[in-house]
C-alpha cells in the first residue's frame, strides 16, 4: 500500500466536513429516525455509505488508469481538486441560508425501502462521480495507486458517512431542533464552507 495516515486522514477530514453540511439526507435520516427510532434509519444510513464506496472505487480505478496514460494530467487534477473545494465552500457561505427540502422517496417507511433510497441518492446523483472524480487526485498520487489503496479509500469512504449518519440518527431529537433553526442553518453552513476552503488550500500547498 503506498498511501499514508496522514494522507487517509486528510481525507477523511474532508468527508467529515462534508457530512457536517445540512442536505436532504440529513432530513431524511431526521423523519425516519423520528418516526420509528434510530435502528429505522440505519437502512437508509447503510445505503448512502455504500453508494459512496462504490462511487469512490469507480472514480479511483478511472483516475488510475488516465494518469497511468497520461502522466500530466495527475498534475492538472490536482488543481480541479483545489476547485471543487473552494467552489463547493463558497457556495455553501453563499448560499448559507438557503432552506432544505427531502425528496419524498428518502423518508418512505420499511427497511428496504430506506436502503434502497439511501442508495439511489448517491448513485442516481451525477455529481457524486463528479465530486470523487474532482477530490481524489488532491489526497492521493493516482499514478502510484495499488488494490489495497483503493480498499483504503473505499473503506475510508464508506465509515466516515457510516459513522456520521449513525451518530446523528441516534443524536436526532437535539440535531433536528439544531438545525430546523434558520439561524443555526447558516452558522453551519458557513462553518463548513470555510473548512472546505481550507481544505483547498492545504491541497494547494501539499
């Protein structure tokens, strides 16, 4: 394996910070764990995570295989990466007030039902490929990349949303009043887009 803790790390930071910005599947953890209890959440939870896995492994081995071939191109991804996250968090404090609204199939009750919508939230999301594909190249060195790399990333993928989601199902009833607040939405939310800012500028400098 050539990556690094410090690396995976960073990484996982990243995603955290992610996690920590309100969206629809926060809300529709909120509903189903409101409704039925945390464990009724935990479908929906599971789905998200492993659509993210499955994105973060698609975007590796594509990645891979482009600066295997063209050996500029890790450079150039580099600095899409810097992009995305200095876009994403300039948008967040922009639009830092801006109300959230669930897609009604990801608060539809039944186990199935929530794994299946956790999935497709991620999968039927063109951005989500477009998200791993702009992120990778600014943890990783795509042209030394190895199967047990793509485990690490994979794996790192998968918990930090895993763990995130489960904490805040179980949190629900203190986090819902939390961020119901408008005021407390756009703290957050300008939180979170400075963090994602620095985290393009550690990208910039590493």
């Amino acid at each position: 394996m050539t990556l690094t803790a410090a690396q995976l790390g960073l990484y996982a930071t990243a995603l955290f910070v992610l996690f920590l910005t309100p969206g629809p599947v926060w809300l529709a953890t909120a509903a189903r764990a409101l409704a039925h209890g945390w464990v009724a959440a935990v479908p929906l939870v599971i789905g998200v995570a492993l659509g993210d896995a499955l994105w973060s492994v698609t975007a590796a081995l594509g990645l891979a295989w482009v600066v295997g071939t063209y050996g500029w191109v890790m450079d150039a991804l580099k600095w899409v990466a810097v992009g995305v996250f200095a876009l994403m968090g300039w948008l967040l404090i922009r639009h830092a007030d801006k109300a959230i609204s669930a897609d009604s199939a990801l608060i539809r009750p039944g186990a199935m039902a929530g794994f299946l919508a956790g999935l497709a939230a991620i999968l039927a999301n063109p951005k989500a490929i477009l998200f791993y594909m702009g992120m990778l190249p600014g943890f990783f060195d795509l042209t030394r990349i190895t199967a047990l790399d793509i485990v690490a990333i994979a794996a790192v993928s998968t918990l930090v949303p895993l763990v995130g989601n489960t904490g805040f199902a179980i949190l629900v009833d203190t986090a819902r009043r939390r961020f119901s607040s408008p005021e407390r939405l756009a703290r957050i939310n300008r939180i979170a887009g400075g963090l994602l800012i620095a985290v393009a500028g550690v990208i910039a400098l590493t």
